[in-house]
C-alpha cells in the first residue's frame, strides 16, 4: 500500500473533434509514446507524468460517437475498458456540442467506468453565447465535471488533482438512465439471467450487457452466446 | 417524405429512419431519431453531399443517405 511507485491508467475517451488529443498533449506534454493496438493499424498514443508521487499513464482511446460494435475504433475502444480497466476515464466533451457528447458518456457510465468530464473549449461555447450550470451538470451525472480550454492550457491542475482524487473514489457511481416502462422490465430480466452466471457477471457490467443486447450488438451477443453454450 | 427532398433552407422533423447497419447506428449515435428538427443549410454543386444542421451542429450526409431518413415538414 505504501509503495512509492504507484502508477495508475487514465483512458481519454470523447467524440471526434473533441479536442481530445490537446488535453491529451496539455496533460503529458513531450513524454509520449506511440504504438499500434495489437493486430490493427490504428495508433494507440500513450503518454504519462507524475503529480504529487503519483505515476499517471494516459492512453488516448480512438474517438467514436458511441461504443457500438460497428467500426474497428469503437471496438478497440470498448475493448480496452473493458479489459484493461483503467482506474479512471477521462471523457473529453466539446462544451459547444454537449448533447451530442453526452451521448458517448452515458455509455461510459453504464459501463460502470470512474469518470471525470472534462468540459472542453468552454471558451467556443461561451462565444456561442451558451451558459453551462457546470456544478448542476456534475450533480445529475454524478461525476467530477472540470472546465478546460485545451488550446490555453485551462484547467490543467484541476484535471490533475480530479485524476488522483477520482482514484482514491472507490465509491460506486450509480448513475443510471431509465429506458421507460417498456424496456425497462425486459433489461432487469436480461440483468438477472446475466448476473446468474459468475463468470460474465465478475467480468462485464451486467446493465451494459444487457442494453448491448438488446442493441443487437455483435459482440455482446458473442460474449453470451459464449458463456451460456457450455 | 424523404429528408433528400427537403429544399434548400427549409426546416423538418425526423418521421423515422430506415437505414440500418452501420450508417444507420451511427446517424443514431448522431442524434438522428424521431422528433429531432433538421435544416437543409447547403447543397453541393455536384448533387452530393447536402449539408445539414441538427441539435446546433452541421453533418454532411449523400442524398441517398438521406433518402433513408422520413421526415414531415414542420
């Protein structure tokens, strides 16, 4: 517990043009790695930098508009969180594009990831004469939410501390979209049969696989069809 | 009606979308589902794409995309 090199993985998450890569490069500066993910040609930035003795190692993810299983990018991305689990989630959202960005987030929060929103280019949103409750915003969705203008460098040292904190949050977030009476029954259904077999239920968020499901998503139909054929 | 035929300008409602696969979940992803409002901002000089503007923000889509798309007109 006491060990001085402790190290922990942030992924940035968000949607194309997010300024994903400027937070990225505020947060890391020059001390970046670029390789591929395994067996694909889509490049896997990594970067890392210490605060306060404490080693933080981001990973860029590919930026999608969701976590479907359709394009190589958003299941590079899903994979990753699902498998590497970092500690934490950084989700860059374009202030001046918030609904649409919100998008990608409830589908990292029904992933059941640590996050931290990073409310990017604030600065483009104000000019488009839009005003954001940033606290109320963090109130509803329950996560830590940080204004950043990437380009200036705004709000380097509040994603920074909100990193390590998030860390230390060990609590659960229980942010939880309801799909209305008529979905609703059906996914506690699927959650209950999934949450019956250990071996899915130890391993995936159960409310996410079963919204996965019923997506018709290909991957999660695998992961079940796997783990019920025996 | 189609969201190819809306003219230059004019504003409509998304009726439904019948594109599927991986177009249709990303124009899903994209806020593309009932009830949101689209406008019809440009349309290129060779016929495709159009430009569009939905939920505060512009997407280019072709117009057979867009025949995928039932809308009313508001």
């Amino acid at each position: 517990m006491n060990d001085p090199r402790r190290e922990i993985t942030v992924a940035v998450a968000g949607q194309p043009n997010s300024g994903k890569s400027t937070i990225f490069n505020m947060l890391t500066g020059a001390r970046q790695h670029v390789a591929n993910y395994p067996g694909v040609t889509i490049e896997k930035r990594s970067g890392k930098y210490s605060y306060k003795g404490d080693t933080v190692i981001l990973v860029d993810l590919p930026g999608t508009y969701s976590l479907t299983s359709y394009s190589q990018e958003e299941r590079i991305a899903t994979d990753f969180l699902l498998y590497e689990k970092p500690a934490v989630v950084l989700d860059i959202i374009d202030a001046s594009n918030l609904e649409r960005n919100l998008y990608l987030t409830f589908q990292l929060q029904e992933m059941g990831m640590p996050l931290i929103i990073a409310l990017n280019m604030m600065d483009v949103a104000e000019a488009r004469g839009l005003r954001i409750d940033t606290q109320k915003l963090s109130e509803l969705l329950k996560v830590p939410v940080i204004v950043t203008v990437g380009n200036k460098g705004k709000g380097k040292e509040e994603l920074k501390t909100a990193i390590i904190n998030a860390r230390r949050n060990t609590e659960n977030n229980n942010f939880r979209i309801d799909y209305g009476e008529k979905l609703e029954p059906i996914l506690s259904l699927l959650e209950k049969r999934l949450s019956e077999d250990l071996k899915i239920s130890l391993s995936y968020p159960v409310r996410w696989l079963a919204v996965k499901l019923m997506e018709n998503d290909s991957v999660a139909r695998r992961l079940v069809e796997k783990a019920f054929s025996k | 009606m189609t969201l190819d035929e809306i003219k230059l300008g004019e504003e409509c409602r998304i009726v439904r979308q019948n594109l599927g696969g991986a177009t249709g979940q990303r124009l899903m992803d994209m806020g593309f589902i009932p009830g949101t409002k689209v406008k019809v901002v440009r349309n290129a000089p060779l016929i495709d794409p159009v430009d569009l503007l939905i939920r505060g923000y512009h997407v280019s889509l072709r117009h057979h995309e867009a025949r995928g798309v039932e809308v009313e007109r508001t």
